[in-house]
C-alpha cells in the first residue's frame, strides 16, 4: 500500500503545482491585458479592460447563464453524436476497402468545406434553431474521430494479428483486446480536439440559424454597441473551450493507465 499511496501523492501534487502554475499565467495575461488597455488608452470598441468586461458580465449575468447553457448544450449533443458517427464510420472503413476508398474522400471533402459556408445550406436543410446547430457541431465533431478510429484500429502490428490468428481468436475478441486498446490513445487525441471545436461550431450556426446562444449574443452585443457585453460572452466562450479540452484530457488520464509509444 505504501509505494500506491506515494504514487497518488506525487500525482495528487503535481495536479496542484499544474493547477497553480495554470492559475498563475491567467492572472498575469489579466494583469497584463489590464496595464496594457489602461496605459495605451485602447478604445472599448478594440478591447475593453478586464474590469469593464468583469462589470458587464455581472450586469448580464442571466442573459450570459442562459446562452452558456444553451451552447453547452448544443456542442455536448453534437459533440457526441459526431464521435459516435466517426468511430462507426471507422469501424465500417477498417473492416471494407471498398467503402473506404469510396466514403472516404466524401467525408474529406464534407470537411473541407468552411464552417460559415455550410451553415446557410444547413438552415435552409434543417430549419430555423437547435438542429442546425447539432447538425454543424456533428459535423466539426466526426472527421477527427473518423480519421483517429480507423488509425488506431489498423495500430496492432502484423506480429500481433497473426498471434491471434494462431489462437484462433474471433474477430470480436481481436477488437476488444487488440485494436481498441490500441486505438484509444489516437481517440482521446481526436476528442481533445473536437471537444473545444464543437463549441466553436455551434457558436458559428448561431450567428445565423439562432436567436438565443452565446454566438448570437456576441453579434447581436456587436451590433448593438454594446463591447463590454460582447467580449464578456467571448470571455464565456473561450472558458467553456478551455473546460471541455480539460474534460477531454481529464477522460484520458483516467482511462488509459499503460504507457504509450510515440513515434
């Protein structure tokens, strides 16, 4: 019990030297910001001081809670229905070719089209609100599962297949003890990714497909001439990225306990 305890020690202080250290940098970039907008003179429509944006978001806390809440919401259900869709569409690519060369360069092209080109053609496919915006985050969400999926199934290397195909393992198994594990390092790296992007997916259909969110609450804040207000929900924004990415790598930590090769 003695060397476990000393282990979740260390762990335990190195979480709070990094939160520390985290904490540490936030407040000299504010201190910064603040010094920098004060002595300059920026203008409010540039960049608000730290302490106006503070004023505002506290002014507006109600409105800022609820389209918090709204584009939370909006990029957790797309952010797990695109996962979903991408490792199922991995699984499919991994065990045919032949639909892998042919879905494939649909869903790089799907992808490589800009976020606010697909939002007008999502609106007038899905209508007016919450659907849309899922749609885009599901869409923003899915390629980085897709492509992380089928490269950690196809990880195990040859030595490793053949050993199950010597104790005749079935297919299942074969996935369940060799490919998954092995893909699950490449998943969490792609959920890191698309966890702050689908904040950012859905914040862009709001521009046009919403009414309520913190997406059309900046353009709306924007277009009223109210900066403080618009920066605040920038503020908010950012800090719910920032926590789905911590979310993400939190998972990761969790779950996978063995050393992983890197190249």
């Amino acid at each position: 019990m003695g060397p476990v305890r000393e282990g979740r020690d260390m762990r335990s202080l190195r979480g709070i030297a990094t939160l520390f250290r985290d904490a540490t940098a936030v407040v000299a970039f504010v201190a910064i910001w603040q010094l920098v907008t004060v002595l300059l003179a920026v203008p409010v429509f540039l960049l608000p001081q730290p302490v106006v944006i503070a004023q505002a978001f506290a002014t507006n806390l109600d409105a800022i809670g609820l389209a918090l809440a709204q584009t939370t919401a909006e990029a957790a259900v797309g952010f797990v229905g695109g996962n979903v869709l991408g490792l199922v569409l991995a699984f499919v690519f991994v065990r045919s070719s032949l639909i892998s060369r042919a879905g494939l360069p649909l869903a790089i092209g799907l992808r490589s089209v800009p976020l606010i080109a697909l939002t007008p053609l999502l609106t007038i496919l899905f209508g007016f609100g919450v659907l849309t915006i899922v749609v885009m985050a599901v869409l923003i969400s899915f390629f980085p599962a897709l492509v992380a999926g089928m490269t950690g199934l196809r990880a195990p290397g040859a030595d490793a297949l053949a050993l199950m195909r010597v104790l005749d393992a079935p297919e299942r198994v074969v996935y369940r003890r060799l490919r998954i594990p092995a893909a699950l390092p490449y998943l969490f790296a792609a959920f890191k990714i698309s966890a702050p992007a689908s904040v950012l997916a859905a914040m862009v259909a709001e521009w046009t497909a919403a009414n309520s969110g913190l997406g059309y609450l900046i353009i709306d804040a924007g277009a009223r001439y109210r900066f403080p207000l618009m920066w605040a929900a920038i503020v908010a924004a950012t800090a719910v990225a920032v926590v789905a990415f911590a979310a993400a790598a939190a998972a990761e930590r969790r779950t996978i306990h063995w050393p992983v090769e890197t190249a």
